[in-house]
C-alpha cells in the first residue's frame, strides 16, 4: 500500500493540483458588487490580496466600513494581521506536496507575503533548461547535454490531472481539455433553491453563498456573508448543485471564504454524484480506483481549478471537504464546470437556451483580436466608422475608439457627441465586448436600412472605447475569468486604479461654495486641473492623460462608464462632500437630470428589471430601482465622473453591467440582448434637453465658449467653437440665458416637453461699445460717431 498521511487519507486517493494555461481553457476560463472600493493605492504586491490586506485598507477607505467611528479599531487589527508563509499569486500547493499533512495548521497569508517567483534566467528574459539528446554513431549511444533558452510562460494556475499509484509511480491520463462552461453560479444562472448543503453557520453562510468570487458585507454572520460554511460540529460536510437536468460534470473551482475578519478555506475536498440525490457515486482514482482527493485552496482569494480524472453525467453534484484551516471552518465558493447532455425521453424540462437572433462575433477578444475585429467593421461601413487612437497605454497598446457617424471625421454644427467608455478595470471584461457587439449591429443595421439606426448615426456623432485599460484586461485574458478572482487585472500596468485616477475638482469647488466664492469668482463649471496634478512627478496613468485629452478635445455631452460586478447605474457625485464619510447622499445641481439617465438605463436593461432575481452580493438595489447615487453607496475620491461633470460639458454615470465580471462567451448572446436596447435608448436621451446655436448679432458667425446659464441650477455649459450647445434638462419650463466676454447678456425662456427633443432655443448677441471700440483699434479703423457717443455716455456715468 502507498503511503498513508496523517489526516487519514490514503496518499493514492489525493489527486495533485492541475495546471492549466488559459490556451488550454474553454473561452470563458481561457480568457475573465459593483466596483471595488478602492482609493488609487496600487496593491503592495501583484495577484489577489488576502483579506488581510482589505482589513489594513479599511482605514484608508479601500473597504469602506457601515460606520466611520470603526476606523480607529480596524487600523489597530491591521497592525496585528498574522503573519505569512504561504506565497500568493502561485498555484496552491499539492496536499501530497506539503510539508506538513493538511490536517496541520496552514499558514495564514498577509500583505507583505509575495508571489513566488522563477528562477532568474538570462538577462534578456529568457531561462536555462537541459535536454538529452540521443547521438547514435556506430551503434554506440553516446549521450550528450546542450542548453536550450525558452522564454518563460505566463503564471499557471492548473495543470493536467496527475495521480499517484501506490506504489509511487506516476500515473499519467490522457491530456484533458475542459471543454465544459460553467454551469453559472457565479453569473446567477443557477438559483439558490439549487443549492444545498448539511448544514449552515449562519443563513448568511448558507449554500446560496457559495458562488465563486461572491463578495461578503462588512458584517460577520450577517445576511450578506462570503461563502457557505458549514457548522462546526458537522463530521460530514457536503455542498449540493441540482443541475435540474443530465449533465456532464468536467471540473471544479473553489475559493476560500471572502472576509475582512476571519480567514476560512478548505484545503482539500472530495466529489460525488447523484441522479436521485439518493444515490450517491463518487469521482475515483484511475489507479487506485477509489475515491479521488482533490487538493483545494491554500488562501482565501486564489481560484484553482481542478479537473475531474473522468467527466461524469448526472443531476446532481457534491463537494465533501476533507481537510481544511486549522482552527478555521470548512468554508468555501465555487464554480462548476458542466455541458448539458441530450435527453431522448424528454424527461426533464427543456434547457433555456442563452441566444441572440443578431449574427455577431459572441467571444472574448483580445488586443490583438479587437483591433482586428474593428478593422473588419470600418471595412465593412466605411461612409460610416472611423477608428482613431487617442494614445497609448503603460506597456504602449493603444486605445482605439471607434467613431459612427454619417459624417465620421468633422463635428457637425448642431450634431452632438457621445461616447461610451469600456474596460477601465481590466478584468471587468462585459463592457468591452458590449462596445464590440454595438458597433457590429450599428454598422449591420444601418445598411439594412433600420430607420432607428439610420437616424442615430445620422443625428448623432458615436465614439466607442472598448478598452481604456488594455494592459490589465491581457493579464485578466491570460488568467481566465474563473482562474483571475475578483481583482487580478483591474489595476493598469503601474498599479493605478484608473478611477480613482482622475484629478479632485469636487474638493476645491466644494471649498469655493463654502466661501460664497461660486458662481461669481469661481466658476461652476469647467474648472481647472489643479497645479499638483499637472506636475511631472505626479502619478497620473497615460491611460488617464490620453482620456482628459480627448475629453478637452471633443464636446461630448453624454457618455456612459461601462463596469462590472453588479447590476446597478451610479450617479455623480461618486465622491462624499464631508471628508472621511465612507458613504453620503451627495447630488449635482442636476440631480433630476442623472436620476433621469440612470433610470432610461436600469428601466431598459433585461436583467435589472428581472423581477425574480437575486442580489448580486451584498445589497439589493433593485429596491430603489437599480439605480444610486455613487457617494451613497461608497465614495471615489478622482472618478471619471465627477471628472467629467465638473471639467467639461459631459454628462456621465457608471453602469454595472452584469454580477459575472468576466462572463463566459457562451452567456454573450444572452448578455447583448439584456442590454442591447439600453445601450441605443441611452445614446438617444442627448435629444432630450435644449440645444441651439449662440450667434453675433452683427456677423452671424457662432461664438464659441459662450456660457449657458439655467435659472435655479447652479450648474453651467459652454459652447463649442462653432457656437453650438446642447443642455440636458428634464420636461419643464426655464429661464436660460447666454453670455461671453464683450457681449451683452440675453435671456429667454425655453420650454421642455416630453416629446422627443431637443428644444431649439437659439441665442444673438450684441458686442458691447468696449468689445466694438478693442476691435475697431486693433484693426486701426476709424471709431464711427455714435460709438463715440455712447462710451462718453459711459464715461458720464462712472464720473
């Protein structure tokens, strides 16, 4: 017999960790609670952080707490987080490769724990490896050694399945490829009443839990925990999926538990089958022939994948920890991976198929994949795309924008503009391929002639950023979506969190209000970037210079943020007005605006609106209609948002589009239709508001950067340089007036209706006697009489 450890398992019946390349993975592992509340603090070392880390960032705001006064408490925990052995980023240890037997204590992992790291090999990136080679030279074997420079692979998470017979020797299977998708805890396709376990801690520690990358509240044993544990008197411990129909079951994923306070995770698990939920069958060796041990997790945040020795058909699966954190519970989350198999009776309900009736290119793509896929596009409507890069990222891939429009390449006097940006965390990967879908079907539409499409490019100038941050998403692309865990790629390549990355104009405009200073002597609109921010030591990301450039470039008027982790639409202000508030009601002066915007999105999204569905992972927001504003749920200090609203004309929110971050291509399909029509009614609402063109009276020529003021909202826009404007407002009746320098002023009120606008509401402007006399000097003419007249009227007057 083989070695027996000291936990009681049979060395035989452990089945080793599997390394898996994303190449080798189906598309959704081989490729990726609304956004994580972090400051611009780059990670202290790369890879998932352990709970540790988010319990020492509590108090600078990383995770915001419920309560404020807990922060002094959370930096005197962060102070005595225990101490690390086990590295991170890794691939967790075999239990036959351990030191100790898993039923010993596991080291805890903290912050300053790192990766561990190759061997060094050459300096030019490459490393050592030695060959045998056969040199046969007059029947004699002469053996010889040479060095080969490889370069080295990306970070593995899996490799394929080894198991150990007893006797020692390796048994090697035939090379597997887990073709299966998940079965879709983690995107909620399967409910909670298809969950079950032996018991339960806590209702928040329930199965329904036990979803992959789910993401507790701050809160221990509230309704909102991170993972299903079960009791600590269970001997037995099992999690059940009901897949409700016969299903081929390839592999498992599992993490540990997601807390801020208590470090949970198994470390080894067993896996059973069932077609009854009564008879059970379980998943064995190929040498032994008796039931496999899978080696689980050594972490709380670290996905491993592990591969099933044969795929197995049934109903119904489950987990049985073995072993687990010593001194911990046996917690965890996990994910599934499982094909629907036929069933020629018709004996179980017909499976939901996840499809589109639009012919697009449904998968993930990569940098290079992209840019191809957008080249196809403009080849294939040329009168109405242009692609353009507005710069580069980090590690120099550049950020291409797709541009639709029936005049692509030229503002159009009275045309306004707007744009849609993806991918500004890289691992949140739905809004990238949403942009991709979205101008595959404008360009098809159009040229079937689809009258709503027709007009929108013809109404409206579309610019389309797929991804802002292209350097995280390949890191995320290479991990795999189920393998990356809920952060790894959300940085850009320096570790800036390009949402936290913009310049603080909410402070210094808050300051100026507090001193009676606004609109008067500090403008309400258009301010500044302030000195330290455009310093050459300042940590400002190229990724985040490139998009102010082009936001200074175009007068855009709408815009959406697409994220990912949550089913929600956020509001400006994302940034709480009393400082250190975790979380704080905080509106514009055009509240009623957003909550307009946000609302046309939520209020035509498929999935926000699903009556039936559950909570992503810690709060409900489909009890205020899936929408929020943003300081009320955490606030982001430096938010393209507030950015956006308070340096130029853009109105902009955020959309979290789907639990899933990095969902599966085969729930693409299923995906674009939840938010396909969003995505168009959204675009449309730049028609809802005033918009016009402010002239002088004299020339008709548009003068350019004129302000337009609205009575009652403390909130101005500006006029592009032909003199054109767009103001969003709701149905409504206001007072508007138009000014610039050497221009009288001129009011007039404009009505809004709930038809479909926008409202003209034109404007001409008389020069004043100072503005006519600088003109008429700088171009040496002679002053004419009643010009005279009037400035010694105003002369007059002063004296």
């Amino acid at each position: 017999m083989g070695r027996v450890l000291r936990s009681g398992i049979p060395e035989s019946e452990v089945v080793p960790k599997t390394e898996t390349q994303g190449c080798g993975l189906p598309e959704k592992l081989g490729v990726g609670q609304g956004r994580m509340r972090i400051k611009s603090l780059p990670p202290p070392f790369p890879g998932p952080q352990p709970a540790g880390y988010r319990l020492g960032l509590l108090y600078s705001g990383y995770v915001t707490p419920e309560r404020g006064s807990r922060r002094r408490l959370l930096l005197a925990l962060a102070t005595f987080a225990p101490a690390v052995d086990v590295g991170l980023g890794a691939p967790s240890t075999s239990v036959l490769g351990l030191a100790s037997p898993a039923t010993t204590k596991v080291p805890v992992p903290t912050p300053h724990s790192s990766p561990a790291q190759p061997s060094a090999g050459k300096e030019n990136g490459t490393s050592e490896q030695h060959v045998r080679i056969r040199v046969i030279k007059k029947k004699k074997i002469v053996m010889k050694k040479r060095k080969k420079l490889t370069r080295p692979t990306p970070p593995v998470t899996a490799r394929p399945s080894v198991t150990t017979s007893p006797s020692g020797t390796l048994d090697l299977p035939e090379k597997q490829e887990p073709d299966c998708p998940p079965l879709g805890l983690e995107s909620l396709r399967v409910s909670d009443n298809q969950l079950d376990a032996s018991s339960s801690q806590s209702f928040g520690l329930g199965p329904h839990r036990g979803r992959l990358n789910i993401q507790s509240g701050l809160e221990d044993g509230d309704l909102f925990d991170g993972a299903w544990c079960a009791e600590q008197q269970d001997a037995e411990p099992w999690l059940q999926v009901d897949a409700r129909h016969p299903t081929r079951f390839s592999g498992i994923i599992t993490q540990g538990r997601n807390s801020i306070w208590r470090y949970d995770w198994v470390t080894s698990y067993k896996v059973q089958f069932s077609n009854d939920s009564r008879t059970w069958w379980g998943s064995k060796n190929r040498s032994s022939g008796m039931d496999a041990v899978f080696p689980a997790n050594s972490d709380p945040e670290t996905p491993v994948l592990n591969l099933l020795p044969e795929p197995q058909v049934a109903r119904f699966i489950r987990l049985l920890p073995q072993t687990w954190l010593q001194g911990g519970a046996s917690c965890l989350r996990a994910e599934i991976l499982a094909c629907p198999v036929s069933d020629p009776n018709g004996l179980f309900p017909e499976v939901p198929m996840l499809g589109s009736s639009d012919s697009l290119d449904f998968r993930h793509h990569d940098y290079k994949a992209m840019r191809k896929l957008m080249k196809q596009v403009n080849e294939q409507c040329p009168n109405i795309t242009r692609i353009y890069s507005i710069g580069k990222s980090h590690q120099g891939l550049k950020l291409y924008v797709m541009e639709m429009s029936d005049q692509p390449g030229e503002h159009e006097l009275g045309e306004p503009e707007v744009r849609y940006v993806a991918g500004m965390h890289g691992n949140e990967a739905l809004g990238r391929e949403l942009l991709l879908l979205l101008m595959q079907f404008l360009c098809h539409e159009f040229l079937r002639g689809d009258p709503r499409v027709t007009r929108l490019l013809t109404e409206t100038r579309i610019h389309l950023l797929p991804s802002m941050n292209p350097d995280g998403y390949e890191t995320a692309f290479r991990r795999g979506s189920e393998l990356v865990g809920w952060a790894e790629g959300r940085w850009n390549h320096q570790g800036i969190d390009l949402n936290h990355n913009f310049a603080d104009l909410n402070t210094p405009l808050w300051e100026a209000e507090d001193e009676g200073l606004v609109p008067d002597t500090v403008p309400n609109h258009h301010l500044p970037l302030p000195t330290y921010y455009t310093l050459p030591n300042a940590t400002v990301a190229p990724e985040t210079w490139a998009v102010i450039k082009w936001m200074q470039r175009i007068p855009f008027v709408l815009s959406a943020n697409l994220h990912g982790g949550e089913l929600v639409v956020s509001y400006p202000f994302d940034m709480t007005r009393t400082p250190w508030a975790a979380r704080e009601l905080t509106p514009t002066p055009d509240e009623a605006v957003f909550r307009w915007l946000s609302t046309v999105y939520a209020g035509t999204n498929r999935a926000m609106q699903d009556p039936d569905r559950r909570p992503c992972h810690s709060q409900d927001f489909s009890l205020y209609g899936s929408i929020i504003n943003g300081a009320d749920w955490h606030t982001v200090p430096g938010s393209m948002n507030d950015f956006s609203y308070l340096h130029t004309n853009c109105f902009e929110v955020t959309v979290e589009l789907s639990c899933d971050k990095f969902p599966h291509e085969n729930e693409l399909p299923q995906e674009w239709e939840n938010n396909k029509d969003a995505l168009l009614t959204y675009l449309e609402q730049v028609r809802m508001g005033i918009a016009g063109v402010v002239r002088d009276k004299d020339t008709e020529l548009g003068i350019a950067d004129a302000v337009i003021s609205v009575d009652g909202i403390n909130h101005d826009v500006t006029t592009a340089w032909g003199g054109d404007y767009w103001r969003l407002l709701t149905p409504g009746d206001y007072m508007v007036t138009a000014s610039a320098e050497g221009y009288h002023t001129v009011t007039r009120s404009c009505r809004v209706t709930f038809e479909e606008g926008p409202v003209p509401c034109n404007f001409r402007l008389t020069k004043t006697p100072k503005q006519r006399l600088r003109e008429l000097l700088a171009a040496g003419a002679k002053v004419p009489p009643d010009l005279r007249r009037r400035l010694e009227r105003l002369r007059g007057q002063k004296n």
